[in-house]
C-alpha cells in the first residue's frame, strides 16, 4: 500500500467521511458507558442525554430527535441483561434498530413499468444539483439496461437546458429540448419522441427557483397532470439540514412526492437531513449524491447508512462497488498469478486503478467497519497513489513485468526517481512495500486453513513465520544492500555539480 505522508492537504480529507460529525459525537457519548456494569435507567438516561445533544448539533429535527431518544430509552430499559454484551454495545445495537426505522426501515426502489415509458419528474430548488443528479440517475438507470432520454424542462433557465445538452454529450445520453414551447408541451412531446424511438425511461428536468412560489408550484402540477409520472423525486441540497427537510415537506403537499434524493452528501458531515426527512415527510430518501462525477451517485440503504454513522462501515456497499470494477475473469485471473507468485508492478498498477475507480483510498477504507472513525486523525494524502503510478509509469515494460531488475539495481531505481519527480527514498520505500506485501501472498498460500483463519482475525504475533516454517526475512535485501552505494553517488553527483558550477564561473570571469 501507499507510504502516506502527513502534507498540506490533511485539512482537505479529514473531514470526508460522510456524518463525521454525527459519528465522532455518538462514539464520545457510548464510550461514557464503558466500564458499566449492567444497563440501568440512570446510566441509560446519561448515555442519551449526550445522543441527544449529538443528534440536534447535526441538525436533526427537534421533534424527531425527542420521539427517537424516547423510543431508545424504551427499548433499552425493556432489554434482558445480557452477560457476554457489554452495556455500550446493547445500547448501539438499540441505537443502530431506531435509526434504521427512522429513516427506512428498508430501501425503496424507483416503481418503474416493464412495458412502455417510465416517467420520472425531478422537482426542487435552484442550486439543490438537480439537473446533474438527471444525469447520474440516467447513468445509475443504463447500468440497470435501460434506455433513458433526458428532459430538458426547465425553460426558465436557459443555462439549465445548456448543462443538460452538455451532460448529456459527455455522457452518451440523448437529450430532447425545445427552448420555444411551455414545459407541460415540452415534456409531453418527449414522451411521444420517447415511445417512437425506443426509449423505455424518461427523465424530466423540470425548473427550479431560489425560493417556493406559486407560480412553480403550478408549473410543475400542470406538468405532473399531462404526463403522469411513475416517480416525483425531490432533490435537495443535504447541507442545507432542516431547510431541506422543510422544503420536501412544503413539495410533498402540493405534489405527492414517492422520494427524496440528497445530494453534496460528500460535504455533509452532519447528517440533520438524512435523519429526519422520512420522520418529517413521511417519503423515503432513495439516493444520494457523494461527489460531482455522475458516478458519484448510491441507493439509499437505511441499514447501511445507520452503519456508516455509528462507525461500523459499510461492507456491503465496498463488495458491490468491487463487483462493477472488476469483472468475474479478471479477479479469476489475479488469483491464479497471486497463486503462482506472479504479482508484478502492472497488476499492481490495475489494483490501483481499481480502487481510485471504487471512490479512492480514504472513502474505500472508510468503509471498513471500525476503520472509519480512526480516519479522522490520519494524515491520508490520496497524491501518494498518484506518486506511485508516476513510479511505475516510469519503468520500462520489462521492469514492470519483472520486479527484480528494478529491486536489485540502484541505477534503474535512480533512473526511476528522477523520470517520476520523487526521491530515491520513495522508490525505495515502494520496493521494500512491494516485496513485504509479495512475502504476505507467498506464506498465506503455505499455510493451513486454521493459520489462514488466524491471520484473518489478526491473531498471534509471528504466526506467518510458525505457519511457513521459515525465520523472519530481512525486508529488501538488495534496497538495504545498495545504500551505502547511493550515498556515494549521491556525493559523486553533487561533485559534478559543484564542477560545472565553477567553470561557468570561470567563464564569466574570462
């Protein structure tokens, strides 16, 4: 894995995770329980007090956090004394059930027909991302293998019909516009193009304004009247909190909407929102937005997001994503060269580029159930793994394929660091990775099934040597062998620097 180093752009990843805010202040208010002996009302009341301070810092709604921490205590005090459970855990597992009735209990899938055109009509406010989340929808949709056109409805705002044309180039995606009609004619003439050319879902950009008024509340009814639509999907910004949940509310009762979406969930380290708009609304939130890429875009599973906000990551969610980016043929393929000792720099490289396409190394780690939380005080500078690939793409194909030459030469790793622009340590540091992770897949394919069991579970300090019946190896012995000799021709280039340096000045003098 990637040398992490602690830089300049800390800031910029600590706060990532989405709800750190909210999980940091859960975790602070369960670890008050530690070290108590059975659950009781007056330490339960201690426990939800801090649940309920964390819970309205992250901008949940007042009345939902009161009927949620009521609903907790309930629970907790109803709970049978378990010996082997530790007070803390009895309450998360309380926590966890609660939260995922809030905002569930279960994930809500978009009602779309089988036979004919599906229509899905986008509602909310200027600025919420909504014509972009048109067309992360429509790429979530073509994965599913359906035929989507994109509905440029929105004839108020020129720059908005603009956007969507261009989304839609990048994108692959057919766009129907008419800059000359009223929305309700627009989206119905869509929806005859839809049928004639063989499109089986509609997405219907409908227009926003800065604030609620009548006159677009009665635009997107006369729309919703013409075209009927499956889904009326509210979008809304998840770093507004309650005003977002106040916003769907005043849409679900002019409108019947069947769904929320949040977006900029990326930035939302609170999490107000995400908890509150069922209560409040009565609708689902069935996706969200987690970056500005079309790609950045996750069904809404209540079970999992409880997860993720109590710091138990997410799994689930980490399987899924390895499971588009990597194809049945090319994992089968990796396992037999991990088998073989094959692992080269080029597999290396595609590993790498697998895990930026699964959302990077911070998101993918923070997915790790207890992994998440630790995050927030490690330094992870996601340029590191653009260090490495630099490394690689720095090596011929021969080295690539055949680890060795660049291991054992001190020339070629030189020749490495300057074509890349790192320092001779960070190639070094890359090789000594490298072999350490190559030992790893070596005694692992030694070892017994129980020996494989343990080192899953992270049990037994040396176990790999005792499973492999050999002595600890020295990491890199032709790195460590060759430092002296870098030294010295670190010295010998300095020397000719220092040469070349006088005779210009010599030069000049003459």
């Amino acid at each position: 894995m990637a040398v992490l180093y602690k830089s300049h752009y800390y800031q910029k990843f600590r706060g990532f995770c989405v709800f750190e805010n909210l999980t940091e202040a859960l975790s602070r208010a369960f670890r008050k329980l530690t070290g108590k002996g059975v659950l009781s009302e007056k330490n339960i009341e201690e426990g939800l007090r801090e649940v309920r301070q964390a819970l309205l810092s992250a901008d949940v709604n007042f009345r939902v956090v009161k009927d949620f921490v009521e609903s907790v205590k309930q629970k907790a005090l109803g709970q049978e004394v378990i010996k082997s459970v530790r007070p803390e855990q009895q309450i998360v597992k309380v926590v966890f059930d609660e939260m995922v009735k809030l905002m569930g209990p279960e994930y809500q899938g978009l009602s779309l027909k089988s036979d004919g055109v599906s229509v899905i009509m986008m509602v909310g406010l200027q600025g919420s991302g909504k014509t972009t989340t048109c067309a992360k929808l429509a790429n979530y949709l073509r994965k599913k293998n359906r035929r989507v056109l994109l509905v440029a409805a929105d004839i108020r705002r020129p720059a908005a019909i603009e956007q969507l044309e261009i989304l839609g180039r990048e994108n692959n995606f057919t766009v129907y516009s008419d800059r000359a009609n009223p929305a309700e004619k627009i989206c119905a003439d869509a929806l005859s193009f839809a049928t004639k050319n063989g499109f089986d879902t509609a997405i219907l950009d409908t227009a926003g304004r800065l604030h609620i008024d009548d006159e677009m509340m009665a635009e997107v009814e006369r729309v919703s009247a013409v075209v009927k639509p499956d889904e009326i999907l509210f979008v809304t910004d998840a770093m507004t909190g309650q005003d977002a949940v106040n916003s769907a509310k005043a849409f679900n009762e002019r409108l019947s909407l069947t769904g929320v979406i949040l977006t900029k969930m990326d930035g939302d380290a609170r999490g107000g929102a995400a908890m509150s708009v069922k209560a409040v609304t009565g609708k689902p939130i069935k996706f969200i937005g987690t970056g500005e890429q079309v790609d950045k875009f996750e069904e809404f599973h209540p079970d999992r997001i409880a997860s993720r906000i109590l710091g138990m990551g997410d799994v689930v969610s980490l399987v899924e994503r390895a499971q588009l980016e990597v194809s049945e043929e090319e994992a089968r393929k990796m396992q037999e060269k991990l088998l073989k000792e094959e692992f080269t720099f080029e597999d290396f490289l595609k590993q790498l580029g697998h895990l930026k396409k699964m959302g990077g190394l911070k998101e993918t780690l923070s997915l790790l159930p207890g992994i998440g939380q630790q995050l927030s005080d490690v330094p992870i500078d996601e340029k590191d793994l653009l260090h490495i690939e630099a490394m690689i793409y720095s090596m011929t194909e021969e080295e690539r394929t055949q680890p060795e030459l660049v291991i054992n030469s001190v020339s070629r790793r030189l020749r490495i660091a300057k074509g890349s622009g790192v320092s001779l340590k960070e190639v070094n540091d890359l090789c000594k990775q490298f072999e350490s992770m190559r030992k790893v897949i070596r005694q692992f394919k030694r070892m017994g099934f129980f020996g494989k069991v343990k080192m899953a579970l992270g049990l037994g300090k040396g176990m790999l040597q005792e499973e492999a019946g050999s002595e600890p190896a020295p990491v890199s012995v032709a790195v460590a062998r060759d430092e002296s000799k870098m030294l010295r021709l670190r010295k010998r280039e300095e020397r000719k620097k220092k040469k070349k340096l006088l005779k210009k000045q010599k030069r000049r003098q003459k």
